[in-house]
C-alpha cells in the first residue's frame, strides 16, 4: 500500500482511495475543477426580480462553486466536497446556494466551515425552520429532512465549507425551485436579518 492511494473492492465497484487537495481559504483544489453556478441559473430565486434581472443583463456573475468527487451513489459511501459561495447580493438578499431536500429526505449531512462568515439556512416539511451562523472552524450538521442553502454575508470574503453526505442522498432541487424556503437572508442596517419570504408557498 503506497502512502498517497490504496484500493478497497466495494460489491459492484473498485474505489480508489485517493488524496485531493481543497486550499482552505479559497476552497478550489489544483487537480479537479468545480462545478460553477451563475446567477442566470438562480436569478428566480432571489426576492428582487428586477434587481437579479439587471444584475444578469450586466453581468452573469459566478455566485458559487463546489465539487462533485463523483464518490458512487451507495449508502455505504460518502460524497464530500468543498462548496464556495461567493460575496455580493441582489438587492439587499445575499448570495446563496440553491440548496435542496435530499431525494432521500431521511439522510443527514455535515459542514465545516473553513473560511468565511455566513449561515446554512434549514427548514423542514413540519414547519420548523433554522439559520446555523458559519465561522471559520464550525460545523453545521443539517438533520435529516432538512432543505439546506449556504448563504455568504460577508461583503468581501468567500464563504467556504467542506460537506460530506451518504452517498445514496440524491439532490431534490424541484420543490425549492417551486416553493422557496420560508426565509430571506437580507441586510438590514448592515446586519443579516431572517425575514418571511412573500413568495413562498405552503
Ligand atoms: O445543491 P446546491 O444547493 O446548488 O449547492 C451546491 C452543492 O453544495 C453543497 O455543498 C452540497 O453538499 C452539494 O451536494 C451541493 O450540490
Ligand atoms: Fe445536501
């Protein structure tokens, strides 16, 4: 067994084990390119449609990147990665994430944030909703049926995470897309504030 990779047979697939290199302030690795999010894709998603609307029609910024390792999607498995939300806002609501249920809605996942100053803003399909603050050597464990968005409020730093989930989780982005999450993410006299969604959908 070599100090850098050594290989384990799973039942279907042979799974190298392998070292990636993820710089903790940046997040971005030297060997693997991430996989990129413009605002064009989420432009709907954020409050102030004419504000995300113009902000497009100038420029399409990159809002975040993460990786996807391609680890097989088995319960026994585990994908990681690092996600890289970047700094701005449409109108007075931050970037963020997407973000997602889980297709398999009992599966968990954990965060740690490496660099940065934001919230992994969660809800559920009971109601109940919660905004974990994210600082450089905190995790956030996203309980099982949660929907979860990485959302930066710094004004000048990426907010930059490292996540692992099950492998068999899957990602269910339609019922965010459709409904929204109940919260806004929004500055209000310099400050993040949680406020109701108006365009969210029981
Ligand atoms: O899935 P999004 O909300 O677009 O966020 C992008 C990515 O961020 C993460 O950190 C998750 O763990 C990934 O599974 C996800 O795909
Ligand atoms: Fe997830």
């Amino acid at each position: 067994m070599s100090t850098t990779a050594a290989k384990t047979t799973a039942a279907e697939t042979t799974v190298q084990a392998v070292l990636t290199d993820f710089d903790v302030k940046t997040g971005l690795s030297t060997t693997k390119p991430p996989l990129q999010r413009r605002l064009s894709a989420m432009a709907d998603m954020y409050a102030d449609q004419a504000a995300a609307a113009a902000q497009v029609a100038e420029d399409d910024v990159l809002v975040y990147e993460f990786f996807d390792m391609g680890v097989p999607s088995t319960s026994g498995d585990v994908a990681y990665g690092t996600s890289i939300t970047y700094p701005g806002k449409v109108g007075d609501e931050y970037y963020m994430t997407k973000g997602h249920f889980h297709e398999v809605l009992d599966t968990a996942e954990i965060y740690y944030c490496l660099s940065g100053h934001g919230y992994m803003l969660m809800e559920n399909p009971e109601g109940d909703w919660q905004a974990a603050e994210f600082t450089p050597g905190q995790a956030v464990y996203v309980p099982r049926r949660y929907a979860h968005r990485s959302i930066n409020v710094s004004a000048t730093e990426p907010l930059v995470t490292f996540f692992a989930f099950p492998g068999h989780a899957g990602h269910d982005y339609g019922t965010i897309e459709t409904k929204g999450f109940r919260k806004l993410c929004v500055e209000r006299d310099g400050k993040p504030e949680f406020i109701d969604n108006p365009r969210w959908q029981a």
